[in-house]
C-alpha cells in the first residue's frame, strides 16, 4: 500500500502526497480556515474546492431550497463586476468554469484550471465567491431553475432520481435530510432574494469553511488564497446537531402514481454507522456481494437480471448515491453524517414488479441468515480493494475525497478501505451483516403506474410465479418454488400521486 502524508499545518492544512512517510498534528489558531492540500508538482492543472457547512439541513421551515438556491446564485451568477454571461465569458478562453451545489449537510464550490490560467481564474472564482450581484435577474433565473427540477426532472423525466429522492423522504420522514437539497415547490416559491443575501452572511463564513486545494499550483498561492477568503465573515464554529431518524417498525410502502411503463422499486432503512466507524467496512464487502451501482457481478444483478432476464439493473447501497443515472463510482462532495441501506430495481414489468420484490428480499434475507462463505469473501473483499482504487483518477476526485476523509475525521478514505479490509475475516463481514443487514423493517418506495392495482395484489400477498419465454434452469425453477410465495406482508400502503411529491 501507499503510504501517504496527512500533515496538519497551522491553518489546518492537510498535505497529502503520494510515496510520502511520516505524520504530524497540532492544533489551529482560532478563527483560522481549515485547508486541505493535495501538491502535484507535474500536474499542469489546479484544482480547487471550498467545502461549507450549510446544506439543505439548514433550510429554515417554509424556506426548503434556500441553501440550494444560495449554492446557484454565487457559483450561477453575476458578480458586482460584470454579469453572469460576462463571467462566462471570461472564463470560456481559460476552458474553466465554477462549479456549486448543496447537499443535506454541506456545499461545495470547485474549479480546476491550467497552471498558466491560475491567477486570471482564481481572481474569478473568488470574485463570484465575495462578491456576488445577488441580483433579481439571477435570483428569478436560478429560482426557475430548480422548480424546473423538481417539476419536470424528479416528477417527469427521471424516474431514477425521482424513486431516490422519495425513499429519502420516507426514511428520513421528520428529519432535517427528508426534503431534497433542492427543496420543495412551496419552499422555493417563499425564498425572497433577501432570504439568499441572509443565508449567504450567515453560512458562507471562515468557521464553516473548509479550503481545498490540489495539483501543480506554485508556492505562496495556497497562503494568497487563504488571506484573500479572510475577507468572509469570522462566523461561529459548530456543526449542527442532527436528531438520530426515526426507526423504521414493520413494511411500509409508498406507490408514486405516475403515468410509466415500468416500475422503479426503492427499499431500505437507516444505518446508525457511516464510514468514520470501524464496521462500515465490513459492510462495504457484504454491499458488493449483493451488488454496487453499475457493477454486474452482485448476487441481485445476477439472480435477478442474468439469471431472470427481469429488468436492467439490481443494486444495493450502505450510504447515498449522488447523481445515480450518471455516475459509476461514489462521487465525492456529499458527506453525511447520517446515512442508511438501500435495495434499487429498476426498470421492471408491472407483471413482474411483485415477484422482483421477492426475488430481492429473498437475496438479502438469504444473506442475512447464511453469511457469507470464506471464498465469498476473499474474492469480494479483493475486488472491492483492486476497485476502489479506481474510485479516485482525476485530481479533483483525489481532492473532494480528502476532504470528505476530513469531514468525517478519518484518514483518506482509498487507504483506509485496503487498510481495514486486509485486517477482515470473514467472520467479521458475516457479524455485521447479521447486525445491519434484514428484511424485517423497512420502507419501500414503488413509482408506478395503476397504483391501486399494485397495492391490492400487495395487500392479497398471494404467490407470484414468473412466467419465462425461456424456461430457465432447473436450478432457477427450484429456487423460484421457494420465493414465488415469500411473504411481504405490508404493514402499511400509501398512494401519492406523483404531482403531490416535492410539493411542500
């Protein structure tokens, strides 16, 4: 393994390079930025992150999407020197552009850049940072925008998103993460732009901030940039205590009603860990047997799609997605606190959307009872070693993940996946399986059409035999005579129609 050095300087700065031994620690000076560096000296581009502590948990009541909104109109807007299309437009010859958005707990403004492009870009980026127009056009434009996104993309266009956002919801029902970073309808049409220009004086300080930098940049321009975002507020330390989800008791399913020709399925419940606690990476080799997003080798993928033919994709998660139609590996800038287990099939027959169900809670509670066998878990444990690696290419990765590592408080997270998962034993993953991983509590989430006909064959429980235009192997038969009559038992069934969601 690759050693690597975490120094944390008097600003809090953390160096990481590659091949580099030894570590030290001392403590910030109050009032001080928190900076993270990642030195690449033959790197010919920078990058650059500033990671806030003002997600959408920050929300006031009434006002979901403020910080979301706030994200766009500083990383989405004009400055008091020139307009948004004036901004863009010095920016085109440098091929750069600044980047923002609000998760549930933070928001992140990027950018990379040539080296021969530095100094221009960065008087841009901190430009738009500390001085921001903030004004009625850009407020009304961005505004737009993400209505337009929860209107027409979640409702509309992206079942995909649409079943990830709603099982959030229901997890986190009563929580600071239940509503979208984008907010809602209601929400957003209450933001006033001096709703903006106050979250942004009251969130957008040193003492919420944490600075990331990386790549070929020169020396002094790490401490040019920490004098220059001196300029926000001192702020308050603290991060905002988050109430502990509330426990999911029995089966309860909510239909999205929505004019589709498939049905999107959506089940899980909280997890009480994330990747700071030791047992998340035993969790992390049972997450890839039963499959990670985009990969094929997991048992639902297999059973379920090769082995069935029942839809497209079949995946499991120990913690939130970002951007699921888009991204093949876990994407960085989107830390939580907070996270939890999920089961996603999609895009499957209405026919068929009852005995997929079973088929997926028949693989997870098979997991649950049985374990994992040793050379199971070897073989798991290896890949998701080998591929995690994979996990960090670009220099902006290697960087939000960093930061994300210090967000939680761990070391670098690449490392420490090959670092615990070399210590496991199988023996281990199996504990945490039956410690985390059931089929007896949870919250599904089904977007589909002829909703009250789905709930009542939910309710009838009644078998589900899979009709084949193949017959499949005599293995499969079996195996379908044990889950084609699995019970799930709903506790509880809502309909919502799909114009209801993000409403309020």
């Amino acid at each position: 393994m690759t050693d690597r050095r975490f120094a944390v300087a008097p600003l809090l700065a953390v160096s990481l390079a590659l091949g580099a031994a030894a570590a030290s620690a001392q403590a910030a000076p109050a009032g001080a930025i928190e900076t993270v560096t990642l030195p690449s000296a033959g790197s010919p581009l920078v990058s650059i992150q500033l990671m806030f502590d003002a997600g959408s948990i920050h929300d006031p009541k009434g006002k979901e999407g403020l910080a979301s909104l706030t994200a766009a109109m500083v990383g989405q807007g004009g400055t008091r020197k020139r307009s948004y299309s004036e901004l863009l437009e010095s920016l085109y010859p440098m091929a750069a552009a600044i980047s923002s958005g609000a998760d549930r707990e933070v928001t992140v403004i990027s950018g990379t850049v040539t080296r021969e492009s530095l100094a221009d870009y960065t008087a841009l980026f901190t430009e738009a940072l500390l001085q921001p127009a903030f004004s009625e056009a850009d407020f009304t434009r961005n505004r737009e925008q993400a209505l337009t996104y929860l209107t027409n993309t979640l409702r509309s266009a992206d079942d995909e998103l649409l079943g990830l956002e709603a099982i959030q919801g229901e997890i986190f029902t009563g929580h600071p993460y239940s509503h979208p970073a984008a907010g809602t309808v209601e929400g957003l049409k209450s933001i006033t732009l001096d709703d903006v220009k106050r979250f942004y004086q009251e969130h957008y300080t040193r003492a919420n901030l944490m600075l990331g930098v990386a790549g070929g940049y020169p020396d002094g321009y790490v401490a040019g940039l920490q004098k220059t975002l001196a300029a926000l507020p001192a702020g308050k330390p603290g991060r905002k205590e988050l109430p502990a989800p509330r426990k999911v008791e029995g089966r309860r399913f909510v239909l999205i009603e929505k004019q589709t020709g498939s049905v999107g399925v959506h089940l899980g419940y909280p997890l009480p860990i994330n990747r700071s606690h030791p047992d998340f990476y035993p969790l992390m080799v049972a997450n890839s047997y039963l499959g990670e997003h985009r990969t094929s080798h997991g048992t639902l993928m297999q059973k379920l799609r090769e082995q069935r033919g029942l839809n497209y994709g079949d995946y499991s998660y120990i913690e939130y997605w970002p951007a699921p139609p888009v991204t093949t590996h876990p994407g960085p800038g989107v830390p939580r606190r907070q996270q939890y287990f999920s089961v996603w099939l999609r895009p499957v027959v209405p026919g068929d959307a009852q005995f997929a169900l079973r088929a997926a809670l028949h693989e997870v509670g098979r997991l649950h009872d049985e374990g994992m066998t040793k050379e199971e878990f070897e073989l798991t444990r290896d890949f998701v070693v080998s591929y995690s690696k994979l996990w960090a290419q670009s220099l902006s990765t290697r960087l939000g993940i960093l930061m994300d590592s210090k967000y939680y408080g761990m070391p670098y997270w690449i490392d420490e996946i090959e670092a615990r998962l070399s210590k496991l034993t199988v023996d281990d993953v199996n504990r945490a399986i039956r410690k985390y991983i059931h089929t007896d509590d949870y919250v599904a989430v089904m977007v589909t059409a002829n909703a009250a006909a789905l709930k009542e064959t939910l309710q009838k429980d009644a078998p589900s035999p899979k009709a084949y235009n193949t017959p499949p192997a005599e293995a499969i038969t079996a195996e379908d005579k044990k889950l084609v009559g699995l019970k799930v038992a709903p506790t509880s069934i809502e309909i919502v129609p799909v114009e209801q969601m993000f409403q309020k």
